[in-house]
C-alpha cells in the first residue's frame, strides 16, 4: 500500500515552512551584525547559505519523529497504510537520505565554501585581482580537502565491531537496531566524518552553549541599563580623566622635555578620554532614538521571555541530569558507547513531549521551540565569549561590526554547535528522539500460565517488525555500537555541559545588567565609522 498524500504532507510541509523561515532568519541574522563599512557579497551569501543549511539539519530532527510516530494507532498497532515493513523502509530511507544530503553539503561548506571564501577574502588588496585571489585560496583550499579524505579514509578503513550473531545476548540488547548495523565502508566513512564534526562541537557546546543558557534567560530578565543614567555616568568618568590629565601636565609639563613616564601616562589617559567620548556620543543617540523608545513598551514581553527562558533552562538541566544519572546505572556500558536501551527515570521533557503527540502539532511546536532555544543560546554565547584560538580573542561578534572573516568563522563554529546539538536532543529526550509516541503489544505471562497483552513503550530491545526507530536515532545508537569512543565522550562531555551551565550562571549573575550600548564601541573600533553607525 502507498504512502497517503496526508501523511507525507502532515510531515513535510512544516518542513517547508520551516525551511522558508530558516532563510529568513539566516539572512537577517547574518545581515544584522555584518560590518555596515568592511563587507563584501561573496562572504556574506556563503553566510547565509552555511548558516541555512546547518539549522536545516535540527529542523529535520522533528519530521524523522513525527513520521515514525505516525505509523502507530494508539493501541500499538501499525496503521493500515504501514503494515508493510516495504513501505515503513522506504518512508524512513527518505529521511535518511535527507539526513545524508544535508550532511553532505555541511562537509562542503566547512571543508570547500567556508575556506575558500575565507582566503579569498584575506588576499583582497588594492591592486589585486580576482584571478589571484581564487589562486591564493585554492592553495589553502588543499590542505582542507587532505584533511577531509584522511578523515573519509579512516572512517572507511578502521576496524570497526561487526554486527552481532542472532543468538547472542548483544543482538537482544539491540535487536531492533539489525537493519542499520550492516553499513558498507561509504557510509561508515560518512558517520565517522559527522561524529567528528559532533565531537568537536560537543567542545563547543560545553564551552558556549552552556554560558549561552545561563546568560540568556537572565540578560533578558536583568534588562539593559538606562541610556541616560549610564551617559552621566561616563559623562562623569570622562570629567575625571580630563582633571587627571590637567594634573599630568601641571605636573611634568607639555612639550619636548616631558618625561617619558608622564608623556606614557598623558598618552593613555587621551586614549581612554577618547574612549569615553565615542561612549557619550553612542549613549546620547541612543538616549534620542525614538526606536529605543517604542521598544521600552516591549519590556514586559521581554521579562515574559525571560521567565520562560528560565524555565526551559531548568528543564534542561533536570532531564539531563536524570538521563545521565539513568545511563549511568542502567545503560549497556562505554562497549556500547552508553547507549540506553529503556528508560527508568523520569525525565520531564521527554515526557511531555510524547504525551503531546496526542495532539498533532503539539509535539512538533514544542520540539522545534526546544531546538531554537538552543540556537538561540549557542549563539549567545558564541556573541558574548566571542571566537578564541586558545588564549587567543581572533575575532568579536557585534552588530553591524562583524568583519567577513569573524562571520564566515562563525559560522564554521555554528556548525560544529549545531551538529552536537542533535546529540544533546538524543540525550536530553531519548525516548521522544528514537520512538515518538510509539508503543507496541508484548505478552506477559501471569498467574497459571495465563498470557496476557500490555502496552509497552517501544525501545530498541524490540524487533523493528514491532516498532520503527527514527534515522537520527539509528545513526547515532548504530555508531555509538561499532566505535564506542564516540559515544562515551559525548556521555561524558554531557556531564561537563551541565556543570559549565551552573558556573555560566554565576558568571551571568555576577556580570548584572548589560550597558545600553553593549557591543557598539570598542577600542578596535575606527573611530570615524561612529557617525555612519549611530545614524544608520
């Protein structure tokens, strides 16, 4: 029997919808803190089309869900048009291809697009040309695709654990997993290329995601500061470094015979005046606009925002504390990369989601809230801790003064972030991730040998002729069984995630309330872009 035209179009055209928005979002984002006076096409459209394309692979996450859900009646039966175990294949091998393809053009943005636009843009001088430009970056451009075909070789050729016998106890353990597990070396290659990816961002996560959702909730909360009271504040700095510098001079002089330490002195107190003077002028024009003044009105959805943020944060934390905490006691070990076969503890939004795929498009809407939460807050973090090689700050992320290359390397880091990202949801939901809402009818025998049916949630203990697991869940749990590396790291670097969450916190609370012109004036800054920015 075929597919309904119902069901197809229940799971995808949100998928479009979404994807739609997902350009939208991207442009404006990516148009919102490009540099307004060092910008150029090229880097910006590469921007935006890497930024769609890696949120386009957690948008995914709610349709594989929804489908495998959808092939069940409430009372654990496959619905008429999901019967066939044929048809059920070919709806959830069109995800995963999705899955593959999205993957795919990731690799190609991280490993071809990013760095070439990057290098292109880095040899932009006054008298060269575009010839020499595609020249210098394609040179680079090598050492990235050297780097991609070790990790494609390595993924295709390292041992990895083989598909259990039939009878053994491991194939009990992940009986319903067997379709997955005989993979050939290309798509073996492709997992470990991804898993990778996931790792590293795992890093990432740990490191801005955590802040990010400590920071969010409570800068939307605290506020920012007034414009007013903040500029009599500097004004008043700025007044105090003018008499310390009149002091300076009194005291050494001006001219050729000042002394090198009172000529060091006056240098950095007229910097920092000058520092405090842009402060003003940014403040008063803020003071001014009549658009800061429309958004006060704003102020009480903002504080709305927050609470839920809060909330959701809290949330976050709890259910994967509880996850780990339920790995910990009852997964099948690091052999199988922690994998949690059934669940024991109670985890809050795992079991809201499932119970709100009753009613169709909850579930959907809440899961996709929960997925932009933490774009939201990966991109905090990313905004406030700013991009660091080591101890190194290479690059800030600031309206309207984000150069091409602080962009485009914001864009690679979202990539990392948002591919771990689809890790944490396994994590923090895994029942909702793997099953949906699905159940399935399993005999017990009771008193007398009496065989009775009881309506048991699905879990990959169970033959996929009973239940159908989603294609992120299968990639995942099916890597995590053939290198087990993986998935012990992602465990454990969970654990970090939710330990940096608490001190991001403190950091969050100890920071207060943000400035009115956060992010508008730095020392970097040239000083003759102010005007154009304040008036633009």
């Amino acid at each position: 029997m075929s597919i309904p035209s119902a069901v197809l179009a229940a799971g995808w055209i949100p998928f479009v919808v979404v994807l739609v928005l997902t350009l939208l979002f991207s442009a404006v984002y990516i148009r919102y803190y490009m540099s307004k006076y060092d910008k150029e096409l090229s880097s910006t459209l590469a921007a935006i089309i890497a930024l769609s394309v890696t949120l386009l692979t957690t948008d995914l996450v709610p349709v594989d869900i929804f489908l495998v859900s959808y092939m069940k009646n409430s009372d654990g039966s496959f619905k008429d048009w999901a019967n066939n175990s044929a048809t059920r294949h070919d709806l959830e091998n069109s995800v995963l291809y999705a899955y593959y393809v999205l993957y795919g053009i990731i690799c190609f943005c991280f490993f071809i697009l990013l760095p070439f636009m990057y290098f292109f843009y880095e040899e932009k001088e006054e008298n060269s040309t575009c010839k020499s430009r595609c020249c210098s970056a394609l040179k680079y451009l090598i050492v990235f695709l050297i780097i991609l075909a070790a990790l494609m070789l390595i993924g295709a050729f390292v041992p990895t654990r083989s598909p259990p016998n039939a009878n053994s106890t491991d194939w009990q353990k992940i009986e319903g997993l067997f379709e997955g597990l005989a993979t050939n070396g290309g798509e073996d290659a492709i997992s470990f290329v991804i898993s990778v990816f996931s790792l590293i961002g795992m890093l990432g996560l740990v490191t801005y995601t955590a802040y990010g959702m400590s920071a969010l909730p409570l800068e939307l909360l605290a506020g920012k500061k007034s414009a007013k009271k903040e500029r009599l504040t500097v004004q008043s700095k700025r007044q105090d470094t003018e008499s310390r510098r009149q002091a300076i001079r009194d005291k050494y002089g001006i001219g050729s015979s000042t002394s090198a330490r009172g000529r060091r002195r006056d240098a950095n107190l007229e910097e920092e005046e000058r520092q405090l003077v842009r402060q003003e002028r940014h403040l008063e024009a803020k003071e001014k606009s009549w658009c800061q003044k429309c958004l006060m009105l704003l102020r009480p959805f903002e504080l709305v925002l927050g609470l839920v943020f809060l909330l959701l944060a809290l949330l976050v934390f709890i259910s994967l504390l509880l996850t780990n905490i339920d790995k910990a006691m009852h997964s099948l070990g690091y052999k199988y990369g922690y994998a949690l076969p059934t669940r024991h503890l109670p985890n809050p939004i795992d079991i809201v989601l499932v119970f709100c795929q009753k009613v169709f498009p909850l579930d959907y809407i809440l899961m996709t809230g929960v997925i932009v939460y933490f774009v939201l807050c990966s991109m905090t973090g990313v905004r406030s801790i700013g991009i660091w090689f080591l101890w190194i700050r290479m690059y800030k992320v600031r309206p309207g003064r984000t150069v091409p290359q602080g962009l485009l390397m914001f864009c690679m880091i979202l990539m990392f972030l948002v591919m771990a990202i689809n890790i944490i949801l396994y994590e923090l939901t895994p029942q909702y991730s793997s099953f949906g809402s699905q159940h399935y009818l399993k005999n017990v025998t009771g008193t007398g040998n009496v065989t009775k049916t009881s309506l048991e949630p699905c879990t990959t203990e169970v033959s996929a002729d009973e239940c159908t697991i989603t294609r992120m869940a299968l990639l995942l749990t099916r890597f995590f069984y053939k290198m087990w590396f993986f998935g012990a790291a992602y465990y454990f670097l969970t654990w970090g995630f939710l330990g940096l969450m608490l001190i991001g916190f403190i950091v969050a609370v100890v920071r207060g309330r943000r400035s009115a012109i956060q992010g508008e004036v730095d020392k970097d800054d040239f000083e003759e872009s102010d005007d154009e920015l304040i008036h633009a």
